[in-house]
C-alpha cells in the first residue's frame, strides 16, 4: 500500500508540472493585448525616432485583440462588392511598386514621419496606439519646423471652454463624452481621430474610406479606423466609451501593398507593434479616415 501511495503522489506531482509548464509555454507565446484609447490629461514620453513619444494625455483603453488575428490565407476573390479585397492571400502578395513616388508628393512632416521610421532601430515600441502615432508626428514636425505643432495651431480652433490645443487633443483621441464638451466640438471631424483633429488644425486633408482604398493616401498619413461602424457612430454623437467598449486604431500609413497587376491589396503600415507586423486589408475595419499632411 506504500508502494502504491508513493508512486500514485509521483504521477500527481508530475502531472502538475506538465501542466505548469504547457501554461507557462501558452502564456510567453501569446500575443501581448494592445487597446485602443480614450484620453485623460497627464504627460509622456518617449524616444526619438519611434522609440519615445511627448503626449499631452494618458489613454485608458478597451479590448480590440480580435484584430490582432492573422487572417485566413485564401485565393482572392473580387466581387463588385464596395469591400472587394476582403478575402485575399495576403502569403502571396507582390512588393509595391510606388513608394518612392508616394514619397516625392507627400509633405516634409510626412516625409520625416517615415524616414524616422526606417531610420529607427525600434520601430515597434510597445505603448498605446495613439500615444505612439502622436508622438511620431509631433517628432517629425519638431524636426522639419524647430518646433511642434501647437504653436502653430489657428486661434479659431479654440471653442467656448477649450483653448485650440486642447480641441486637437479632445479630437486626436476621440475623447467621447455625453456633455457638451464634447459635442461643442465640429461634427464632421468628432470620431476620425489622429485624421480628424490634423484636418481641422488646416495641417492636412481628411481621405475617407473609398479614397483610402482607391490608393489616394500618401506616405506618412495618419490613420484611425475603427471595427464597427455603429461604434463610430456612438463616438461622433457622444458617448460613455466605457460602456461602449469600441475597438479601433491609430497609426501611420508607410505605403501600398500591390498585386502583379498594380491592384491594391493591403496597407503597411507603422505602429506600436500591434499590426504592424502585416499588411491590413478592408474587412479589418469597418471604417477608415486617413489624413495626408499639408505641412
């Protein structure tokens, strides 16, 4: 009976560690979860070059680790459906062919906004989406102009309780409220994020859906998309976000991804990590608002 005790205990105490171990292995192999923000005043930082970023907010977040999911690689199908690259095999696409000409028509911001990208030794930093493409525009903006944006934002931006500043904030990071506060602000650039705050500072011009799609942005444009359209809907009417729970995304265009045809099958683009290590494709996201800079 004391055999049979003892060797019992051992099949339980190896058993155990097993299934330790199998944890341990599911816990370091798992994508880390990345949010999507709304913002509360406080300050940050971090490097030059991708690596550190200046913010005027810190962000809470809500979950959107669904679109971290790898898409299902299938043969491609292009329907006459307004989202006809939904199902791609994104295993199978060829290099884009128009960057470095994307490149010669964007602004100089847009043009640093990449070129630090590249340059950069840590072009996926971790951190909060907008916290991150905020700091790489504010970056390359210091760098083209001595100075960053806020100094040269217009005083008509300014509304009845908010100074111009803290209007591109409210508007950057889509900071949703049911009072007036936030519907005192312009309707048609309330929910476009990054896109919608630059456009109305008059630094860039506002790129919806259909143009994103048809290969107007530019290299360097920045870009908030959101996965359902009822969620951004919520947003520009004023909402509690936290009830809302929305999923959406702030980062940078880099360029388009092409097919032997010259079709557009993709975006590359930059962020803290979260997408970025492939290119998105239309069924990401429901809607789409990029901004190509003028400045």
């Amino acid at each position: 009976m004391k055999k049979i005790g003892l060797k019992s205990c051992y099949v339980n105490v190896v058993g155990i560690v097993l299934i330790c171990l199998v944890l341990a292995g599911c816990t370091s192999n798992k994508k880390v979860k990345n949010k999507t923000f709304v913002g509360m005043e406080s300050t940050t930082t971090q490097s030059k070059n991708g690596t550190t970023v200046r913010s005027g907010y810190t962000y809470d977040f809500d979950d959107h680790e669904y679109i971290g999911v790898k898409p299902t690689l299938r043969p491609p199908i292009l329907p006459n459906a307004k989202d006809s690259l939904a199902q791609i095999d994104v295993g199978t696409i060829a290099e884009e062919i128009t960057v470095r000409v994307g490149l010669e028509h964007s602004s100089p911001v847009a043009r640093k906004i990449v070129e630090n990208y590249h340059n950069s030794d840590n072009k996926e930093p971790n951190g909060h989406c907008l916290a991150v493409s905020k700091g790489r525009f504010e970056e390359a903006y210091r760098e083209v102009h001595g100075h960053l944006p806020y100094i040269d934002l217009p005083k008509e931006m300014a509304s009845k309780s908010h100074t111009p500043r803290q209007v591109f904030n409210l508007l950057y990071v889509s900071a949703s409220k049911t009072d007036e506060s936030w519907r005192s602000l312009p309707e048609n650039y309330r929910g476009k994020g990054n896109a919608g705050a630059i456009a109305y500072a008059g630094m860039g011009t506002l790129v919806d859906t259909s143009g994103i799609w048809s290969g107007q942005l530019k290299p360097g444009a920045l870009v908030q998309v959101w996965r359902f359209k009822q969620d951004y809907e919520e947003v520009v009417k004023g909402t509690d976000v936290k009830k809302l729970d929305p999923y959406g995304h702030s980062f940078i265009f880099i360029s388009y991804v092409r097919d032997e045809n010259n079709a557009i099958t993709g975006l590359k683009i930059a962020d803290q990590g979260f997408q970025s290590y492939r290119p998105l494709i239309p069924r990401d996201y429901e809607v789409w608002w990029g901004v190509n800079l003028s400045v």
